[in-house]
C-alpha cells in the first residue's frame, strides 16, 4: 500500500469532529504508516491526548514542551513526509493564512519547507461561507497548500450544508492517492499509454443465449493494476467480466461481443505504446442472432457461425515501430509450439501462454502460471503464483523490450 513505511503528522484541532481522528489514526496504522499526533490546546476538550498518543503508537503533544523537557517542532516537522490537518477549524485557518505561529502546531506547519500539507477544514455553514474564511482558504491553495473540501449534510448546529469534515476512510484515501500518484509520476511507465483488453466476449444467439466462454478477467485485470502502478495511463478494455470492478483509477470500456471489443480496440490503439491483448475473445460468432428466444423443438439445432475479428492480428499488421503488442495463449497440447505459431503469424512482440494442462492456471483462478515467449530467445517460464504476482513478471518483461 502507498502509505506503508510513510511518516503521518497528524494535526487536530478544535472542532467536534475530532472525534473522528482515533479511526483516522487506525486507519494509517493498519496501512503500515507511522504516525505522530500534535494537537492544539483546544483539541484536547474533544479527544484525550492519552487516546491519540495511544493509537498512533507515540506520545501526542500540544505544547513546546513535554514533561519540563523542550519539544523541537523543527525536528518534527523535517520528520514528516506529509502533514494533514484534521479538523481544520477557522481559527488554525486564519493563523496559517497569516504566518501566525503561536502554537506547536502551526510552528511546526511552517517549519516543514517542502513537506506537503493537507487541510480538512469543518466547521459551520454560515461560518465556511464566511468571506475571510473563503479568502483564506484560496491563499493557502496558491500558497501550495492541499484543501481536502468539507463534505455536504447535517451540522452540529442542526443546518443542513457544506461543513462536515470528510469521513475518516476518505481522509485516508486522498492521503494514500497523493502517495500513489507521486509514485506512480516516477515510475517506469510513466508517460506511455497501455491498452489491455480483458475477460470473454459473449456472441449472442437470441436474447436469451449466447456462445462464450469461462474467462474471469481476472489476469486483465491483475495486468491492468500493475500497469497502473507502474506509472501508465490504462485503458481496460472489458467484456462481461465479473471480476472487473466499476470503481478502478484508470478508464474502462465495457463491451459484449467480440465486434464491440474490435471497435473499442481500434478507437484507442493508434496513441497506445503498448497493447496487452489478454482477452478470451470468441473465435466464432452466429452469423444470424434471432429477434426471439428460440424455441426448443424435438429435432436437431442448426447455428452456422463466422469468424468474429481478429483484434490479435489487427494490431499485429498494424503497430508502429515504436508500438508493442503482447499477446495471450491458452492452449490444451502442443503448447510452446502453438504459441511460438502464434507469435509469428500475428506478428505480436510477445506472447503469454496458458496451459489449461497445469493445475491451478487457466480461467477463473486466482493463480496462473505462464510461458512468455519472445522472437529471440528461450521462453521464461513462471512458478504458479497469484496472478498479481504473474503480473509483475509479465511487465517486467515487457519493459526489457
């Protein structure tokens, strides 16, 4: 997770919603982060000191010293990868738009040169509308500052509107996405555009059935994440898949047949770096789909079939030089030597093998084991792993093309 091994300056303030903050502080503890916690002298009339310093594992302070002893608010501030301030009420507000460093908390925010610094401002309606509370909010953002915006509801007042800090769980993933997003700027992806295509296409017969085919979109989508992770701008192009979530932090097109899929492929290949072709795409599809279920009658079916596009081969004929296209495999016998035909007459840069043959690999498992071939060279073979770990390995080594 983005957090793990990240040091968490927790700042709470004065306002109800502290109340929230010991979760908050669970929530980043859980994660792996180390967290310390400053208060201001106001926050403790909502939350103890003892709970927080308790939660995060260190002792929450509120005041230069601690116990007769000096506390460096330098020394904690150059500690920090990221402060957020949770609640922020209009009082702290005002004193950081000001420069006003009268407490340990906001000596320590203007001690933290370069560390990023996150608000969650809660407090009133009507005082959130305030107009120095607006002029001070817009300083502090062009000032650099992160303003995590009030969410909409009920207020402590009984008012209904804008003022209620986010929700611990949503603090926590506007954290976590900075992190991510600042590592994902850094990573070996960075800049290029991928498109994988994922899980089965379903051909229909008549409005009720349909030819398809066992694949989960699980390998699509463990590919995708990874991808993700390593900097890239996804496009995951799906078909009926029931492992591919509504809620990723990359584009997805949903599609159903394997001609919705060829389109889909063909609007976003032409600026893509690299195309990921792990899709259980239907070789055949009924030449004619009836209008009504059909009916079944005590005399033999008849379904004439086509070939549905071959999206492999597509792109294959034609990718530019500075393009790359992987390919997937699920073979039953004469493994390697169908995949190594394969890559040659779809003209994919690689090919990723399944074998139906191995044990806990193939469609709707959590784990995989594949071959990877190339034009040159012996085939790199995996051990069965989970396939987010197979996902690794998989760009690992289409990085090395």
């Amino acid at each position: 997770m983005s957090v793990r091994g990240k040091h968490i300056l927790l700042g709470v303030t004065g306002g109800i919603a502290a109340y929230k903050i010991p979760l908050l502080v669970r929530l980043f503890k859980k994660a792996g982060a180390e967290v310390r916690v400053i208060m201001t002298p106001a926050a403790r009339d909502f939350v103890t000191p003892f709970t927080l310093g308790t939660l995060a594992g260190y002792p929450a302070v509120w005041d230069f010293k601690r116990g007769g002893e000096w506390v460096n608010h330098v020394e904690w501030a150059r500690w920090a990868d990221l402060m957020l301030i949770a609640p922020l009420t209009a009082n702290t507000l005002a004193k950081l738009a000001h420069g006003q460093a009268d407490n340990f908390l906001t000596a320590t925010v203007m001690s933290g040169g370069e560390t990023p610094v996150f608000l969650a401002p809660a407090m009133d309606l009507e005082m959130y509308r305030y107009p120095a509370v607006r002029r001070h909010l817009a300083q502090l953002e062009a000032d650099g500052f992160h303003i995590i915006p009030p969410e909409e509801g009920e207020l402590l007042s009984g008012l209904e509107g804008k003022g209620r800090m986010p929700e611990p769980e949503s603090l926590f993933r506007a954290v976590e996405q900075f992190f991510t997003d600042r590592e994902r700027s850094k990573g070996p992806l960075a800049g290029k555009k991928v498109v994988i295509t994922a899980g089965p296409t379903y051909e229909p017969i008549d409005p009720v059935r349909f030819i398809g085919n066992r694949s989960s979109g699980k390998m699509g989508l463990a590919l995708a994440r990874e991808a993700h992770r390593r900097g890239a701008d996804v496009v995951l192009i799906t078909g009926p898949a029931s492992a591919v979530p509504r809620d990723l932090p990359f584009e997805i097109v949903r599609v159903e047949t394997a001609a919705q899929m060829d389109k889909a492929f063909r609007r976003h290949f032409p600026d893509a770096d690299i195309a990921v072709m792990a899709a259980a795409v239907a070789d055949y599809t009924p030449a004619h789909q009836s209008e009504r279920k059909i009916k079944k009658k005590n005399e033999r079916l008849h379904i004439e079939l086509v070939p549905t596009p071959d999206i492999l081969a597509y792109a294959g004929a034609h990718k530019r030089k500075d393009q790359k296209v992987i390919g997937f495999a699920l073979e039953t016998d004469n493994e390697l030597e169908n995949a190594r035909d394969k890559l040659e007459r779809k003209g994919a840069d690689m090919i990723v093998l399944n074998s139906l043959r191995e044990p806990g690999a193939g469609f709707g498992t959590d784990t995989n084991k594949v071959h990877i071939l190339k034009k040159e060279g012996a085939p790199v073979s995996t051990p069965l792993a989970d396939k987010g770990e197979i996902a690794k390995i998989v760009w690992d080594e289409i990085q090395k093309l």
